[in-house]
C-alpha cells in the first residue's frame, strides 16, 4: 500500500549521507519515522567524485531508514549543491488576460518572460529550480499566489537556481543506481533554511549559514523570499585538515580532537589545560595546550565568517538583514562559532536546529548536521510531490504485492488533495 503523506529527503553530504522518512501529524508537524546515516566517502565539497562509493552509502542509509520505519522508500528528494550551482534574479512583467482576472496562463507567460532573461544561460548549465520571489499585481505588492486576483499588469521577478548539467546528471546517477526514483532536486541552502529558520526570521530579513564538511552554503531571506545564495568551498573539514596539519597527527585523531576539545573563540575558553594524545600504530604519545588548538581552529573559521561576510556585502542586502544569521550545519557544533560569527558578521547570531519536529526519535534528529535532510522533507510536503514516495512493508516483511509503477500518482495527484500553487507552477514550468 502506498501512503501520499509519507515524504523521504535523502542528504548526499561530503562527509555523510542521510535520509529522513517523515509524515506529517494533525499539528502539521513533522514526524519522524525513521532515518539511516552512511559515511560518505564517494564526494568532495558537495560534489559527487567517486560513483560506486557514494552508491553505496544511499544504499547503506535507506536500509537502515527503511528498517527504522517500516517503510519500503522508491522515491526521494534529493538535495544539490556545490560550487556549479548559481542563482540568477530575474524580472518579468506581463498584461493580464483580458477577463482582469489573474489565470494560470497568466502566470505561465510571467514564467516564460523571467525566463528569457537567462537565455545565456551555459549550454553545460540547466535550471534546477524557479522560485517565485513576488508577484506584483497592479500596485498590490507582496502577492505569493496570485490567481484569481484582478488587475490589469502583473510584475514580479523569480529566483532561478542553475547547476552543472554533468554534475546533476551525477548525483541522479547515484540515485537510481541505488534503486530510487527521483522524484524531486532542492538546491540545499533552500533545504536548510526551511528547515531552521522561522516564519518571523524570514519576513524581518535573515542570513541562514549551513557550515558542512566540504561546503558552506549561505542563503539570504528578505520580506519572506530568498534573495541570495552562495557556496563557499571552505568549511568545517578545512578546520580538522588544519589541526592535523598543526599538531602533526592523523586526520581521525584531529577530527576526534575537534569535536571533544575544539572551540573557535578564544575569548570563550576560560582556562588552558593540556591534552594529550595517545600514541597510535607505533607513533609515541605527545602533548599540547588546548589553547593551541584554539588559535589553529579560530583562525580558520574566522576565514569562513570573513569570505560569508563578503558574499552578503556583495549580495547588497546585509543592511536589511533585521533577525541576523541563523547558524547551522555540523561545523556550526564547535563551541564559540556563535560568538565569533556575531563578531565578524556585526550581526544577532543564533545557532539553527531543525524546527517543527514530533515524535520518538525526535533527539536523534534535532542536530544541525540534519538541517539539510530535514528541509529536504519539508520542501517535498510544501510541494506535495508525495505520490510515489514509498510503499508500507507488510509485518512480516515480505515485498509489497504492488509493485511501483513509479508514475502515476503524480499526474493524477492520487492524494485527492487539491493542488498546491507550487504544484501547478512546477508544471507550467517543465512545459516551458
Ligand atoms: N559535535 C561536533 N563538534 C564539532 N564539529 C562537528 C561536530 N559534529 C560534526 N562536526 C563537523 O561537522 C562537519 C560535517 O558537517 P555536516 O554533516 O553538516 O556536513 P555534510 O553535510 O556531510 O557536508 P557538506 O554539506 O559540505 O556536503 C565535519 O567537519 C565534522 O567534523
Ligand atoms: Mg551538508
């Protein structure tokens, strides 16, 4: 049997691989039924480098989601970033149908028309996502769904996410070779930032920062859309190469160092003390003052706040970011990173934890380095690609008796559930 209100994010991350499979409750929140965690060896900075490996890990973290939940998972969002990923704003302004009244091919010329504004775009590039900013009907500003309104013009601009053609076709590629459709690709700034930020936060104006293993992705909200966005290729593996390099030590026993002695503010430690370091494969133990791995660690995250610092200078919106920055991602887990985030961005920071999150396994889960997978989940309930999603597995866990088709559900929206503005603007769009 199939369950439409069943959604599975998948996370391919450069140190981890993860997957959610969430419903929503009658609250609307989202509860986890289960997720599975890999380690990723097959990707560097968001990128997929090594096919077999990260087949693997997708494989290995779906089993293990899909025995937590019960639940047999065919299709998936999928989350994309990286350097290749670009974001283009693009202005459209067409005159409404001759009835005044807003209609859907109204909005499909809008669409077409902000389209044409990346007619340059790459050959080697194609469009990942169209997110619409606002809609300006007449002198009605601020309108997220704009049929059925009246008016004479329609104005407004959309927000187009481009990524490499290869490196799509990649991560598609580790997908399906793992056995599952993909039934959608987020850009995961995007991801993140639904996931942590608040309803409040994104009117008032805010900076979400997702400080990963090999990327740092920085998405900016202004008046309730994304404005900006941005993948820095300097993150919190960078800080452990960097310790390892600085204590002469391998990399397992500086990330292990990291996690239980690490702090990137030195104004935040208090007192000094020795660590030691047992000696490994022969090596003789040694010794150093935790406020040398302080100075090692602050030094670069102060790199990674000063080059986020630069890209919202250049976005031109860092004065109007009223709710600060919202930190999240693993490396945001180092002690101080709050503090000397506030210093260096000169704004309100706070750390981001996935937010709107019921049920049991709910501890597990509520941890920056699951921002990603948990926006992931949330962007599919928002756009309600559900249908073919998953199939519940009989008690005794035996295969389904039907098996998926794979397609159907979507076309024909299964769920009874009237469609969503974002549904019907996916689909104009792909007829674009
Ligand atoms: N408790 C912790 N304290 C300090 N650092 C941590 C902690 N837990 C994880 N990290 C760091 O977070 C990083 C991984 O973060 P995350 O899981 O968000 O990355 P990812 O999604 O796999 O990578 P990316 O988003 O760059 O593709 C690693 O560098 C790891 O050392
Ligand atoms: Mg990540």
């Amino acid at each position: 049997m199939r369950d439409s209100n069943i959604v599975v994010g998948l996370d391919i991350g450069t140190t981890k691989v993860c997957v959610v499979v969430a419903e929503k409750d009658e609250a609307g929140k989202l509860n986890i039924l289960g997720h599975g965690r890999a380690l990723s060896e097959g990707l560097q900075r968001a990128t997929v480098v090594n096919i077999n490996k990260t087949v693997e890990a997708i494989r290995s973290a779906v089993a293990d989601a899909e025995r937590e939940s019960s639940i047999r998972i065919t299709g998936v969002n999928v989350g994309i970033s990286g350097a290749h990923v670009h974001c283009i704003n693009s202005n459209s302004e067409i005159s409404v149908n001759q009835s005044g009244v807003v209609n859907a091919s109204d909005v499909r010329r809008f669409l077409e028309k902000a389209k044409t504004n990346i007619r340059y775009l790459d050959i080697d590039h194609e469009i990942i996502h169209v997110i619409p900013q606002e809609f300006i009907v007449d002198d009605q500003e601020g309108v997220l769904d704009p049929i059925g309104m009246a008016g004479t013009t329609m104005r407004g601009s959309a927000y187009i996410v481009v990524g490499m053609k290869t490196k799509i076709r990649n991560i598609r590629q580790c997908v399906e070779k793992a056995g599952l459709i993909v039934n959608d690709m987020t850009f995961e700034p995007v991801a993140s930032g639904l996931a942590v930020m608040k309803e409040s936060e994104r009117k008032s104006g805010v900076v979400i920062v997702d400080i990963g293993g090999g990327t740092t992705e920085v998405a900016i909200y202004i008046e309730g859309a994304i404005r900006f966005s941005e993948v820095i290729k300097v993150a919190a593996n960078d800080v452990t190469h960097d310790v390892a390099y600085g204590i002469k030590a391998l990399y397992e026993v500086a990330e292990e160092l990291k996690i239980r002695h690490g702090c990137a503010y030195q104004g935040g430690r208090e007192e000094d003390e020795e660590v030691l370091i047992e000696g490994t494969e022969g090596r003789a133990p040694k010794s150093f003052m935790k406020s040398s791995l302080t100075l090692i660690i602050e030094a670069r995250m102060m790199e990674i706040f000063e080059l986020i610092r630069d890209a919202v200078k250049r976005s031109g919106y860092f004065d109007y970011l009223n709710a600060g920055a919202v930190i999240t991602g693993g490396g945001s887990l180092i002690p101080g990173t709050e503090a000397l985030a506030a210093q260096i961005l000169g704004l309100d920071v706070r750390g981001g934890f996935p937010e709107g999150i019921s049920g049991g396994i709910k501890r597990s889960i509520n941890n920056p380095m699951y921002a990603t997978v948990m926006g992931l989940v949330a962007h599919s309930f928002e756009n309600r690609h559900t249908g073919h999603t998953v199939e519940h597995v009989a008690s005794d866990g035996s295969e389904p008796t039907q098996p998926p088709d794979g397609q159907d559900d979507e076309e024909t929206g299964e769920d009874g559930q009237k469609k969503t503005f974002t549904d019907r603007l996916k689909e104009w769009w792909e007829k674009l």
